[in-house]
C-alpha cells in the first residue's frame, strides 16, 4: 500500500497517509482541532530498492559465453583504437539581423 502526502488548506500542516490506492482520499486535516480541507500532493515515490546480493550484467549471460569464458577464450570486448574520432560538426554561421 502506498503513502499518500497531505496538506490542510487552513492550517498548512503536511501529513502522510497509509492508504489502498482503492481508498478514497482523506477530506478532512488529522491536526488536532483544525479539521480544515485538506489536499493530496504530488510525491515523488518511494524509488527503487535493489536488495540482495546485488546485479550485475554477468548474471545473465548466455550459456555459450559461460562456457567460452571456463574455457578462457572468452571474447574481449575493447572500446579503445577502432573508433574513428571525428570532430564535432561546426555551427551554422547565424543569419544576420535585418535591417529597416
């Protein structure tokens, strides 16, 4: 179940509300003695959480490159000397202003 942000719009306290989704949202603030209308606010999530061991790219390799791997004939991949380096392509000259 989600978190839901709220914020009164007489007295300007913020809460969270543990609500379903399928929960209708709150009307009233939960500050003692206010109990003005209260709005739900945009958040930004809860993120997301790896837990565990970790991930890596590796943990999905094909049997196949395993294998080759075990073998120790296993394919280098190399970023450096086949790439062609190019200069970036010039800016366009801009339009001179017109005149009147």
């Amino acid at each position: 179940m989600p978190t839901y942000e709220y914020q009164c719009q007489k007295c300007g306290h913020t809460f969270d509300e543990y609500q379903s989704i399928k929960a209708e949202p709150l009307q009233k603030c939960n500050k003692k003695g206010c109990r003005g209308k209260v709005k739900r606010l945009i958040g930004g999530g809860g993120g997301l959480l790896f837990k565990g061991s970790g991930f890596y790219i590796t943990d999905y390799r094909s049997e196949g490159y395993k294998k080759a791997a075990k073998a120790g004939d296993a394919p280098v991949s190399s970023s450096s000397g086949s790439e062609s380096k190019s200069s970036p392509t010039p800016a366009a000259p801009a339009a001179p202003a017109a005149t009147t």
